[in-house]
C-alpha cells in the first residue's frame, strides 16, 4: 500500500488544494500539520531537501514537493502511476 504524508500549515490554501487533489483520487494519506510546531518543521526540512515552504508532499518516502508538483504529476499522467506503488 502507498504511504502519503503532506506537511502543511493550517492557513495554507495550497495545502487545501493538494489534500483535496489526493482526496479526489481516493488516496489516504497522513497530514503533519506544523502550524506551531518546530520540531516537526525541522523534521520536514530534512526530509524535504531543504525546502521551506509548504506542503510538501511525500510518496513512499519520496519527496515529490508541493502542490504545484502534485498538479504537474497529475496533468502528465505520472501522478496515478505512483500513488499505485
């Protein structure tokens, strides 16, 4: 089974898009919020190759970026491929 997680903040709007991108195609996925929380930004740093900014979204422990990654998956067609992995 595929592994989702979205980093995000709680007054992100591209956060909203992607999650509801994920829901649309039926994934399940786990949400960090780290709104005010340092040690889980720090966490999604490290992971993220140092992008800061949010989401940032992770397929099976890939880092594949934020919501305008996803979107760019989505319209070529590569999205479905690894959210079935």
């Amino acid at each position: 089974m595929v592994k989702v997680v979205v980093y995000s903040k709680d007054y992100c709007p591209y956060c909203v898009k992607a999650k509801n991108l994920l829901a649309k195609k039926g994934v399940a996925f786990e949400e960090i919020d780290i709104t005010n929380d340092p040690k889980k930004q720090e966490e999604m740093l490290a992971k993220a190759e140092g992008r800061r900014t949010v989401p940032q979204i992770f397929i099976n422990d890939k880092p594949i970026g934020g919501y305008d990654d996803l979107q760019a998956l989505d319209s070529i067609g590569r999205l479905d491929s690894l959210l079935k992995a």
